[in-house]
C-alpha cells in the first residue's frame, strides 16, 4: 500500500530524530518509499551493537531443573522483557538465567556467555493480553566477574507507525535455545492487526522473546508467535491441508506467518500499569544506554578497538579483530527444532504451580482449546442475585422498561424467558440490534483458577434462542479464510463478561468450563480492537476490583452493556465533551455502539458499594461508515477510547435501565461534579 503524506512526514520524523541529518533522513525516506535495499555498510555494526542486549533465557522450574529455553533482551537499566508465555508469573523467573554472549565470534569460536540471575521481587510485571513481561536482572553475573550494564539495552519508543507495510524487519533470536542468530532480510512486514504485526518469514524462523527491529534498528515489536493456517472452521491445518491435533509435531503446522506485539501498545501499557515504578521511569523516559563498547572491558583477551563496538581478541601468536554478529543464511529453523526433547511432555493442568512450559507455550501456541458443552445449557446456574447476601446486600438483574420489553429476545422453549443463563453470569438480549441489553456476572476471588492460555477464539451461537437476533462470525471473522484475517474489519469480538471474571469454581477443570462458556456470541459486543490508552483503562477497571477481590479471597459482581443509540437518543447530557450528533454508526449491515458502560460492585462494611463507568469510542466509529476501506486502520488507531466515571442515577437515564438499589450504593464519586474523565489509574476511584 502506498505511504499517504502524513505517513511520508511521519517517519522523516522520525528518521530526522535518528539520524540528525535532513540529508540522510530524505535518503532514508525514498529507500523506504521505493523499496531499495542498499544500506551503508555501518549497518552491519549498528546491528551487532543492537545485539548485544538479546540474551538466551534458561528456563527453570522451582528445583532449578532446565525445562526450556526462550529468548530475551535489556530494555533498560537492569530490566529485561519477554513474552508471557514464558514468564507468566514472578515464580517462572525466581530460578531461571540470562545467558549474555552466547554467540560465535568471527573465527567461528563459542564465546564464553555471562550469565545472570532475575530477581522478580525487585520487579516483575505481565500482561498476557499483549503476551508480554518485564523482569529485573541481577546487576552482576553468577560469577561475580561481570557487570549487567556492560550490555547496554535497547530503548522502547511509544510512537506508533516505525515501520511500514512492506518493509523488511530483522529479528535477532536465540531460536530452540541455540546460539545467538539473526533473520536479515526474511521478514517482510504484512500487515498491523490492532496491537500486533504480521511479517512473512521463513516457515521455520523465529523465537519467542526475540526483538523485532526496523531497518534503523529500532525496536518495532515483540515476537511473540507463529500464526497457523486454520480452515473456516478454525481448526490448524498441516502443510498437506490436514487437520492438526495435538497428537502430531507441531513442525507439521501451515505457519503462513509471524507475529509480534507492537512496541508502541507495550509502552502504553507500562505508562498506565507501573509507570511510576523506578525501573519502569528510565524506560518510558528513554533513557539512552552507555555509548562505546563496555561490554569489551575487564574481559580477558580483549581490548576495545575503536568504540564503534569492535574489539580485538588474542590467543596466544594469534590476534584477531572481532566483529560480533554472525550472518548464517540457512538459519530458518523454528524454536521447535531446538526443544525437541520436550515434545510429548504433559502440560501443565494450569494451577499455577508448575512452571515447565509445554512446547506450544514456548513457541506462543496456546495449548488449551476453548470447549463448550452446549448440551446441557439448560441447567446452567445463571447469575445469583443473592451473592453477596440476602435483603439489602441482595443485587438483582437490571430492569427493562415497559417501552423496550417488546425488544427483549425470548428463549425458543418458553416466550416467557428472556434470562440466558451461563456459568456464574447472564445475559439479555435486544433483537433489534442483535446485542445484549446488559450481562452480569458473579466473582469469586477465593475461588479463582488459573486454567492457562487458550487455544484462539472459538464463539458459538446459543441454540436456545433465535440465530438471526445473534451476531456472528458472518461480521466478525469470516471475511476469508482465516478467521484471523480480516483485513478491512476494525472491530473484534468485545467481550461483555471476560473469561478471567467467569474462570472461578471449586476445581480447575470447573473453573475453566465456566471461562469456556464467556465464549457465546450473545456475551459479545463489536469493539475497536485497538488496545490503546483508553481502551487499557477500561479493562483495568475490572483488574482493579478483580486483583483486590483475589486478594482479599471476597466476592464481587460487574454488570455491563452497551448504551444503544447513544445517550443522544436517551435525552440525557453525554459524557463526552464532543457531545454526541448521531445515531450509531453502521458497519457491515452492523450498527456499532458508541458508547458501553460498567459498574462494579462489591460489598463493605456490611453495605453494597458500586461505581460506574462509561468506554466512548464515539471518535474511533462516527466516520466509520464514510471511511474508505483502505484508510480504516490509519484513521481510527489515531483516536483514543476515553473512560468516564458517572452516576449510576445518570447511567440509568442514559441506558433507560432500572439499577434498583444500586443507585443508593453509588460511592457518588460522580455525583456531586458530573461525568469524571478517567486518564489513569489514580483516576480510578470505586
């Protein structure tokens, strides 16, 4: 696709900043824009530099057995990121070891790696949505005779848009637990896909944790999978157009792709998460590493040669001048290769005790399937009114007004129903816009299971009521063959109840099929995908009551839905400084809600307490319907989502929804000052 003019000004921008000379930054720009490979030859040693802060990763479970490898780099003074999947908890880190150095030199010789100890009670922070975590790193080797920052780090920047489609990527990797290699001109980049990046690369490339850097050697993502090629069905195919199981290798997978986590959607995430941690300041600042070659010093047998990151080694008569990056061209080989001892190895149940990593863990290929039993959907539990206690402590489901009831799906078996019941939730559903009015959901935080990662997005329609008042993959997926693919439709499939709120029960296996049953179409809703500052915001509000209902092993609810219409259509005043102008915007035959709305609700003091929330992507979708097919992405991921905190007494005028008692719990931190505009987590106030 050819770069727009704001694109063009973009990154001479940003060449400009890198390169401080106009003239270069031109040059650079018509290289990009006309696909010409040439580079200065001091390409070559700005990548050996860059790779000096990727290091191999040992993986260790809690009696320091090795159980895998995985690949990681410094991303500032003493941090090192990776993926989730590899360290998907504190206790995943505690005994496992950075490996720096494990690479050839020039003649071909193994180095000799230094290695470091973690030190996750200093930091230790994931988000597995964007399959990512930090880490601290001990500041001295196990030895004793180096110092971390020899190694540098390699700076993250939150601008958006440092590469371009079409543009060529190169990944430096330790892949299989090998030494250090490097993918120069494979990697070819496909495409954006809201917070992450296809690139076309050799089948067998890549490794989880590796970083991925623009051809000015800036980081632009974490890798962090293979994508598979799957049927309509969503099922993985093998490269002869089978079916794949877990009973074959996983070197028999179609891989038609890699995909990393955009470095722009991680740095916005450290911003909102632990931005004023003292690890975290110097990496959002962007602190710049030490300059010339420290990683040269104090080394026996070598010596600095220029400060341009060469050095000369001697051995005995012999003396050399090192240049440390090796270029194998034969180097695609999947991290399965390098693993392959694990394969057949039992995963992990997912109680969060174990930390040795199956095989698909290791490669970002979730292994656990979403599977619902929909045969006994008739004796689902629903949701409890009386959860958090009977009388004044009791929370029943919102009321529909006499003027919308003719609006409310019933259930095929009985015109009387109107509640789905699921597993710790429902839901009720509008047939007009094929949405749900609302859906609540009972927490449990004493209860909660850790179930593992999930095996991609499977979403059913609820045979129990009509198919046509359901949207489903017709509009969200099914635009080609891949599910995963597509390519012109902005909007993924919201989540109304998360899995994480509905994974509790009293053992992991029934905590999981409660997870699995989030997955129905009508617990569903068409949402931007794009998980930007706001966006993060408004799932961290339900991370905010979850991680202190886990805490304190207590109980909570959350309602949430979508306004229809929008509060134009409600007569009340919007929460939205813009004000609203519009009905909904439609797309794909779909109408989109410009806003959606959250309380949270949890019991103190023997007294309900609530608090809730509006998410506008009004800015993301009012043009939608005018927006050519071309320009779609480019325009709405330049928008932000925006929270609010408001009333529930507003809400209730806004959704024309009967909250009953929860308006005399409200913590009335809306009250007094009107709609309260939520920008981070000190905002936050339930």
């Amino acid at each position: 696709m050819p770069m727009s003019a704001p694109q063009k000004q973009r990154r001479y921008r940003q060449l400009l900043a890198e390169t401080d000379d106009a003239t270069c930054a031109q040059i650079g720009l018509e290289r990009i824009i006309n696909g010409n490979d040439l580079d200065s030859i001091n390409y070559l040693l700005k990548g050996t530099v860059a790779s000096h802060p990727i290091c191999r990763i040992q993986l260790k479970d809690a009696g320091s057995n090795l159980v895998g490898y995985a690949s990681g780099f410094l991303i500032g003074p003493g941090v090192l990121m990776t993926n989730h999947h590899v360290f998907g908890k504190a206790g995943d880190a505690t005994n496992s070891i950075a490996d720096f150095d494990y690479e050839l030199d020039l003649n071909g010789m193994e180095r000799s790696p230094a290695r470091f100890g973690f030190e996750p009670g200093k930091l230790f922070y994931t988000n597995d949505q964007l399959d990512y975590s930090i880490v601290a790193v001990a500041p001295a080797s196990l030895d004793r005779n180096r110092n971390l920052s020899e190694w540098g780090w390699l700076p993250l920047s939150g601008e958006p848009g440092k590469a371009d489609p079409g543009e060529y990527l190169t990944i430096i990797q330790h892949p299989g637990g090998q030494m250090k290699q490097v993918c120069v001109r494979e990697n070819k980049l496909l495409k954006y896909f809201g917070n992450f990046l296809w690139y076309n690369t050799d089948t067998n490339a890549g490794s989880s944790g590796s970083p991925a850097f623009n051809r000015f050697w800036q980081v632009v993502a974490l890798h962090h999978s293979g994508v598979p090629k799957k049927d309509s069905q969503g099922r993985t195919l093998t490269k002869d157009g089978k079916v794949w199981d877990t009973s074959m290798d996983e070197t028999l997978i179609d891989w038609i792709a890699n995909e990393g986590v955009r470095v722009s959607a991680i740095v916005a995430d450290l911003k909102i998460a632990i931005g004023s941690h003292p690890l975290v300041k110097p990496i959002l600042e962007g602190q710049e590493p030490p300059t010339g070659t420290p990683e040269t010093a104090s080394v026996p047998g070598r010596r600095d040669f220029d400060g341009n990151g060469l050095w000369v080694e001697q051995s005995g008569d012999s003396t050399s001048l090192v240049v440390p990056l090796r270029i194998p061209m034969p180097l695609f080989r999947k991290e399965l290769q390098g693993i392959a001892a694990l394969a057949g190895r039992t995963v992990p149940g997912g109680n969060g005790q174990a930390v040795v990593p199956s095989l698909g863990t290791l490669t970002g290929l979730p292994m656990e399937a979403v599977h619902i039993d929909q045969s006994t959907l008739g004796s689902r539990p629903g949701y409890r009114a009386n959860y958090l206690g009977t009388g004044k402590l009791s929370v029943p489901l919102p009321k529909i007004p006499a003027s919308l009831r003719a609006s409310i799906v019933t259930l095929k078996a009985n015109s009387a129903q109107f509640e789905l019941k699921y597993f710790n939730y429902s839901v009720v559903m509008n047939k007009q816009r094929k949405l749900a009015f609302y859906s609540a959901v009972n927490i449990d935080g004493g209860q909660q299971q850790d179930v593992g990662k999930r095996e991609g997005d499977s979403w059913l329609r609820d045979p129990r009521i009509d198919p046509k008042f359901q949207i489903g993959n017709e509009f969200y997926g099914k635009q080609s063959t891949l599910e995963a693919d597509r390519t012109n439709n902005p909007f993924d499939r919201g989540h109304l109840v998360r899995r994480l709120d509905a994974t509790w029960g009293a053992t992991i296996a029934e905590a999981k099929e409660h997870g699995d049953d989030s997955f129905h179409f009508t617990n569903c809703s068409p949402q931007f995908w794009s998980y930007n500052q706001g966006k993060q915001l408004w799932a961290g509000l339900e991370d905010y009551t979850r991680d202190t209902l886990l805490q304190n092993k207590e109980k909570g609810i959350v309602m949430n839905g979508p306004i229809f219409d929008g509060p134009d259509a409600a007569g009340a005043q919007a929460p939205d400084p813009s004000g609203p102008s519009h009905k909904d915007p439609t797309f794909g035959g779909v109408s989109i809600p410009k806003y959606f709305w959250k309380i949270l609700i949890t019991k103190s003091g023997g007294n309900l307490k609530a608090a809730a929330f509006i998410m506008s992507q009004r800015n993301l979708i009012m043009e939608i319907d005018r927006i050519k097919e071309a320009e779609i992405f480019e325009k709405l991921s330049a928008e932000q989502v925006r929270v609010f905190q408001v009333s529930i007494a507003d809400l209730s005028k806004l959704t024309k929804l009967d909250f009953g008692n929860l308006a005399q719990a409200d913590t009335h931190e809306a009250t007094s000052v009107g709609p309260r505009l939520i920008e981070s987590y000190e905002d936050i106030r339930v």
